[in-house]
C-alpha cells in the first residue's frame, strides 16, 4: 500500500467510526450516500474522488 492508500484507509475507517455512533437523522442518511460513495470509489481505485466523499460525509 502506497502512503496515500494507507491514508484513505485510515480516514474510511475513521468515517465509518464517526457515523456508525451518529444518531438516527437526515444528516446521517445523507452521510451513509457519501460514504458508499465512497466505498465505490475506493474499489475504483480513485483516491481523489474517494477523499473527496469521505470530506462531505
């Protein structure tokens, strides 16, 4: 893994830690579309857009 790989990997997991304790709401619904956004992205292979979800989720 490249730093930058390890550094999206690292801020997914954070993200998903952050929104798995979030309350029920519009806002975490709206964070659960970036974040699979996301996940896509990061099965893409596109760090930028997967960064990019990640800082909207």
């Amino acid at each position: 893994m490249t730093p930058q790989q390890t550094k999206t990997a690292e801020k997914m997991k954070s993200v998903k830690a952050t929104w798995d304790k979030a309350p029920a709401g519009p806002k975490k619904d709206t964070a659960q579309k970036h974040y699979q956004a996301a996940e896509r992205a990061l099965e893409a292979h596109d760090d930028a857009l997967t960064n990019k979800e990640l800082n909207a989720a």
